[in-house]
C-alpha cells in the first residue's frame, strides 16, 4: 500500500500539525501535546465535551471539535487510545466552569485512561461524566448492548450533545441527553479490503479478492461473516434488515441517517448503497432527515462502508438541527 508519509513515526505529529494549519479555529496544545481544542472556547458556565480515540479514523475523533460539537480532543497513535495526560488536557480545555460530559468510543484502552484522566481532574474540581458510544450491532448481541464498540454513530452524539450543551443545559441533562441520543442510534459496516498502519509491514488483516466481510470493525476487528462480494442492494438490505431487528422502528417514525465511506470507498458508491436504504425507509413507513453521506469515521485507507441511523424524536431532531461547526460537518 502506497503511502504520503515521511517518516512513520512523525505520522500522527504532522496530521496534527497540518489540522490545526488548515483549520485555525483549532489549537494543538495540553502537556501531551496531544490535545485539540477550539481557538475561541465557548462560553464561561457552559458544560464541556471531550473526547478521545486513536488517530487513523479522520474526521473521527478531531474534526469533530467546534461550536456546537465538542470542545476538546485527546488523540492517540493510529489505533491506540490517547495516554491519560492527554485525556486529562482535553478535559481541561473543555472546562468552562460547570462539568465536562466525556464522551467516546467503548474501547478499553479509552475507558481506562479517560476514567483516570477523570480521577486528576477531580483533585482540580472538575466534575465530569461519561457517556460511551454503544451503536455497532455486529459487536454484541442486544442482551449486551453495553459491551458495544463504538463506531460511526457516535458523531451523531457529538451533534446531539454539542447542541444541548450550547443550550446551556446542565452536566446531568447533557449526559443524559448523550445517553438517549446512544440508546436511539444502531450501525454495522461491511470490509471489502483492508488498510495498513504507517508503522507496520503489512495490512491489518488479509481478506481475498472476491470476497468481504460484514460487521468488521474500524480497526479490522471480526466481523459477523465472510463471502462473496454482493450487489450492493443486497448488502444495504441486509444493513437496513439488521439494524431493524434491534432499533424496531415502527410505520411513521422518524431516523437520522448516516451512509459512511470507511476511507478508500468512492463517494458513487456511498450514494448508490443510500438510494436502496431509502426505498427500505420508505417501504417500511419510515421518513428520514436530510441524510449524512460521506466519509465521517474512517479506518485509514480500508474500502468498505457502513449505515447509522437513529430513530429521532421532536427533542433529537431538534438538536441534530441545531447550528453547529466543525472542520468536517456544518449545520445551519
């Protein structure tokens, strides 16, 4: 795999370094040096948001820093989590006086260092709670919905979250509001090749030529099943069928929905696969919001694709309209 790099180990320092050149409403600063955080903070007596993940996954996690959105990013090597101090500057710069809701993917690495970041910050006053993105459906079964990876359904939450923050709701009632907008968000994802890591000598993982694999995570963990390549409607069949079986919407409601390239997929294809999962809404009763179609959470240069939705309500539709402005994704 052909890369743009220097030297593999300056990767995750020069992304970092040309993010915040190109985007100067972003800083890059903390102890660690690995903390983003809005140029122009939001308002004193506002509740924070940071968040945190491993590098390799642009937009995910930095991108998604601004007004709106969140205000703080720790970001790790490509596909490890952040290091405590790094955490704990992102709490930090996301403080402005009234708690920070922490809110991140439910990987282990994260939770650990995120849950000591937040026992430091707690010796500085700084009250925080944690809310973990739960949405992809191949990684457990609905009786274990709380061990969950989190996948492209969290930048809905960040939306969510962000806009009830502005609002000038308090920690608990932003937490809270995360915690619905997670519990009313399903995705799962399909591989069809995969990517490699600037450091290693080979692909995270091998899969053949003719074949891909339905439910891989965004680090290439197991997926669901492995075969021949489908047409696509069959494929976005079978992620609109899955992700029915555990959202259970029913006729006349309402979604928020997410097709996303997982980084090497042509934006012709993210359009085909939507234009099946519309007709599968509409046959089942089902409307949508203006529907989100791009590359939002990547895994470097892996092709494949996978489908968010979240079953809305007047208060999530409200806040997934709010105004709102980051790097990657603006409303209003």
């Amino acid at each position: 795999m052909k890369k743009l790099i220097n030297a593999p180990a300056d990767y995750v320092n020069e992304i970092l370094d040309g993010l915040t050149s190109a985007h100067p409403g972003l800083v890059l600063g903390g102890e660690s040096g690995r903390c983003i955080s809005r140029r122009e903070p939001a308002l004193q007596g506002r509740v924070g948001i940071a968040t945190g993940g491993g590098s390799g996954h642009l937009p995910l996690f930095t991108g998604y820093v601004g007004p709106g959105f969140a205000d703080a990013c720790a970001i790790g090597n490509v596909f490890e989590g952040p290091n405590a101090q790094s955490c704990l500057d992102a709490i930090r710069a996301a403080y402005h006086g009234t708690g920070v809701l922490c809110l991140y993917g439910n990987y282990g690495g994260d939770r650990m260092n995120f849950d000591l970041a937040i026992e430091m910050a707690g010796m500085d006053d700084i009250a925080c709670e944690t809310v973990l993105g739960t949405d992809d459906v191949a990684s457990a079964g609905a009786d274990e919905a709380a061990k969950r990876r989190g996948v492209a359904g969290i930048v809905l939450l960040y939306k969510a979250a962000g806009a009830a923050a502005a609002e000038g709701r308090d920690l608990a009632a932003v937490a809270a509001l995360a915690q619905k907008a997670n519990g009313a968000t399903r995705s799962i994802g399909v591989a069809l090749a995969p990517c490699r890591v600037p450091t290693a000598s080979a692909p995270n993982f091998d899969i053949g030529e003719d074949e891909m694999e339905f439910g891989m995570g965004i680090h290439g963990e197991p997926g669901i099943w492995r075969a021949p390549i489908a047409p696509a409607d069959k494929v976005a069949d079978e992620m609109v069928d899955r992700l029915f079986a555990d959202l259970k919407p029913g006729r006349g409601d309402r979604v928020m929905p997410l097709v996303n390239g997982l980084g090497a997929t042509p934006l012709e294809e993210l359009f085909i696969l939507w234009r099946r999962v519309e007709r599968r809404l509409k046959d089942a009763g089902i409307s949508h919001a203006a529907p989100l179609v791009g590359n939002f959470v990547t895994s470097m240069e892996m092709a494949g694709a996978s489908l968010s939705l979240m079953v809305l309500d007047g208060e999530l539709e409200a806040l997934i309209s709010a105004p709102a402005s980051c790097p990657f994704w603006r409303v209003g």
